[in-house]
C-alpha cells in the first residue's frame, strides 16, 4: 500500500528539530525510516507530520575513546557496523549489528532509531541495558539523560516524552566477557529469541539481557547471579530454566510460546558461557 | 489542509528534488508520502524497479543510492535530494551490451519470470563491487534480503558466482596483456639507440 498523506520538513538543526516537536500536529521524527515507512505504508500510523532530522550534520558522528562511544541520531547501523574501532572495543554491538535486517535496511537504518522505536524483537534495545548505555534526550526545555534501564517501558514504547528528540546514544567501555545470540529463521529476519550479555569479572558485574520472545527486553538476573557465581553448567542450566518459566512469551505464527521458550534457555545458557569463557581468555592473557 | 493548524510556513505539499538517476540529472515534484520506488516508476517511466512487498522485506524495489543498495520502498524521494541513484535501467550499456551480473544470470537460469531479478542483480553488482570473490554461502547471506519464488536461488547464487569469476578472469587477462605489452615495449627499446631525454 502507499502512505496516508503527510506533511514533511527536513530539520536544519537539533534545535530546530526539537522546536518542531512542540508543533501542534501529530509528529513523528524520520531518521533512516525503516521501521517508520513500512508502518505508514501498511497505514498502521497516519501522523501529520513527519520531521526529517537524517540531514543534520551534527547527528551524524561517532565519537569514540577507549572508554566511551556515542553515536548520534543519525548514524545509520551500517556506518556503525563499518567502523573498526567500535568492531575492536564494542564487539557485543558490532555482532549485534550484523544481525540487523539485510545490507538494504542498515544502510538506512539507525542505531538511535532502534532505540527510540523499541521494537519487541529488536537487538539494540537489549545491547544498551546490556553494556549500561545512556541515551540523551532534548526538547526545546532542555535535555536530559535517561539510564537504558529506564528507556524502555513497553512494546513499541519508551519513557521519551512526546516533544523529546533522542539525539545520541553513549555506550560505557564493554567489559572482556560478552556474548550476542540470537535465533532468526533466516538471516535478517526477526529474532524469535535473543540474548545480549555483558559480564565484567573484575568488578563482579553481569548483565544478560532477553529480547524477541517477550514485549520489552528483560534483565535474566538468575543467569546474572549464575555466571557471578562461576558459571556452573548446572547452575546455568537450572537458572535459565527458571528465568524462562517467568518469562511471558508471545505465541505467533512464527513460534509458539513454548519454542519460544525453549530457544531462549537454550541461549541463555550458550551467552552465558561463552561471555564466562571470553572474559577468561581474556584474564589469563 | 485546514489553515488554523499550520504552524510553519515551510509546510510542503509538494517540493522539488533533485536526482542523478543513472548519471542523468533530473527535477521531479513529488508528494512527501512518494516513495522513491513510486517517483522512479510512476513519475520518470524507470519501470524497471519492482514495488513488491512495499514494507521492506521482498527486496525486489532495490536500488543503489550513492553506491548503496537500498529499499526504494522504505525512502521517501524528498530524503533522497542530491543523491545519485543507480537504477536497473543504468546497467546495461548504450548499445544494449548486457552488465556482465545480467548476463550471468541469463546464462545460468537466475531467473524465471523476472519480478525479483532487478533488485537481486544490484544487490549482486554491489556485492561484487565491495568483495570480488565470494564463496556460494557469503553470497548467499549478502542476497538473503531479496526474496524469489520462482527458482529456488541456486541458478542466482551460480549466476554471481560465475559473474565474480568472469570478472577475475578479465582482470587477469588485462593485467596479463600488460605485462606482455610492457616487455615488448622494453624489448623494443633495449633495441634502439639511446636518446637524450629532456
């Protein structure tokens, strides 16, 4: 189908970007669009306005130090996934980003687009509750920084307000034991079961984060107390189950909720090992 | 549109674009709901671009903007402004010569009713163009994002993989008629007398 009519302007700045959004239309922002072009044109939305921030160029930088890396709002996955200082000192995003869509999507698409739209089965939400990211958002009262943790509240659904613009994304240092599993169908489909994990033996700190079988990534915190206790097979095994029998999981035609289920502790159980041996290799280097 | 609610005068209902499509400039007028597959179809003629699926997953409407292989159907042509473009119709040449990824998907059944053809053949050209020497399972992950019904993939993935190695055999050739020509060359010199050289 085609799009339902809209009204489209192309922002020159952030600022003019944000004081677009106290329009009184229903407005949407347009960065790479490929999550937003296939909703308007199934006509699953008809905003009136769409802002297009993709041309301003102070969106579309990377930054990165040893420790830190921030992507802005229109830094497409690609361009992301290219960079090879990120590949070196953020291998968790950059596998993540390799399971993106196809070429044809992450050229387009972003990374901060990704976070904003929190697609169910999206790998980037749960990559930024895995490594602590924090994203900044603006309006044209000022910006803010909202903790991963506390973005994602839903569905298709995050804590940014109406008239906020999240303009970057800043990922801390990624610690030696990490792993990124997912299980698609065909490569570039949806995952129907993920798992981001990021786990840091010096400062006993473990995240495993579950996405694609449930509305909103979810923190495995039994996995987490697991791979902190020495990652015993038994011990993983016994805490994935657990942490999936909690777990509400969506039943489609791609999966019942049942697979679903059984993916998702069979994943955990391999990111968690893998992320313990990783971060091993690493100390006994 | 109802005046009360407008609140910038730089509204657009209709604005101009500017495209280079296939190294020809063009200006087209477009809504901002047109997608680019739309304006390439509907607007210049270019009917060559396959709208199938029109929410990203078939993978027939692909096009090169700016070298990258991309969805015409998830851009609107008022993003694309200034861009070049590289559509189906760009690739063969003046006289009709097809590319040489046309030709190997001609000669090794890549095809049959040809809807998805020209969004894998520029998927391909640009695979190719990035890695000239793909094994059949990388090719075969670098075209998972363009869907057939028809062939069952195994004559397109031999069409790209013949495409990668005629293609290498034609370097090799060049480089080979090179080499030769430049040892004619230094024999033919090493024959005559030595001149000044200014």
């Amino acid at each position: 189908m085609k799009p339902p009519p809209f009204d489209y302007i192309a922002a020159t700045s952030v600022e003019d970007a944000v004081a677009l959004l106290t329009d009184e239309r229903d407005s949407r922002i347009l960065a790479g669009g490929q999550s937003l072009l296939p909703i308007l044109n199934l006509r699953l939305g008809s905003p009136e306005l769409l802002i297009d921030i993709g041309r301003i160029d102070e969106l579309g930088t990377i930054e990165l130090s040893d420790h830190h890396l921030q992507i802005g709002a229109a830094v497409t996955q690609q361009s992301v996934l290219d960079d090879a200082g990120v590949g070196r000192r953020w291998p968790l995003l950059t596998d993540a980003l390799r399971h993106i869509g196809h070429a044809q999507i992450r050229n387009r698409g972003t990374v901060c687009g990704s976070l904003a739209h929190n697609d169910p089965q999206a790998e980037l939400p749960a990559v930024a509750m895995a490594l602590g990211a924090e994203v900044v958002a603006r309006s044209a009262n000022g910006s803010r920084r909202v903790a991963a943790d506390e973005l994602f509240t839903g569905p298709f659904s995050t804590s940014l307000a109406p008239d906020e613009l999240l303009v970057s994304v800043e990922f801390p240092a990624q610690p030696s034991g990490w792993a990124f599993q997912e299980f698609a169908v065909r490569p570039g489909d949806f995952a129907l079961a993920g798992v981001a994990c990021a786990f840091d033996p010096i400062h006993s700190a473990a995240r495993v984060v579950m996405f694609g079988s449930s509305g909103c990534p979810m923190q495995a915190t039994a996995v987490e107390e697991a791979l902190l206790a020495g990652a015993g097979a038994g011990d993983l095994e016994q805490a994935a189950a657990a942490t999936v029998e909690s777990l509400d999981a969506t039943g489609d035609i791609h999966a019942s909720a049942a697979s679903r289920r059984t993916l998702m502790t069979k994943l955990l159980i391999e990111a968690a090992s893998q992320a313990h041996q990783r971060a091993r290799t690493e100390t006994d280097r | 549109m109802t005046t009360d609610r407008v609140t910038t005068d730089r509204v657009t209902t209709e604005t101009k674009v500017e495209l280079s499509i296939n190294g020809r400039r063009h200006v087209v007028g477009v809504e901002p709901r047109h997608t680019l597959g739309d304006v390439l179809r509907e607007q210049l003629g270019l009917t060559g671009t396959h709208l199938g699926c029109e929410h990203g997953v078939c993978g027939a409407c692909t096009v090169l903007v700016d070298g990258e292989p991309t969805r015409s159907c998830l851009v609107f042509a008022v993003q694309m402004d200034q861009t070049e473009i590289t559509t189906i119709e760009g690739l063969a040449a003046a006289d009709g010569t097809l590319h040489p990824v046309q030709e190997a998907f001609s000669a090794c059944h890549g095809l049959q009713c040809g809807f998805c053809t020209p969004g894998f053949v520029l998927t391909a050209v640009h695979l190719l163009a990035t890695n000239p020497a793909p094994d059949r399972a990388t090719i075969r992950r670098e075209l998972s994002g363009n869907l057939c019904r028809c062939t069952g993939y195994v004559g397109i993935i031999s069409a790209v993989e013949r495409a990668a190695v005629e293609r290498a055999a034609v370097e090799r050739a060049a480089v080979e008629r090179a080499v030769t020509n430049a040892a004619a060359v230094a024999a033919s010199a090493a024959d005559e007398p030595s001149s000044p050289r200014h």
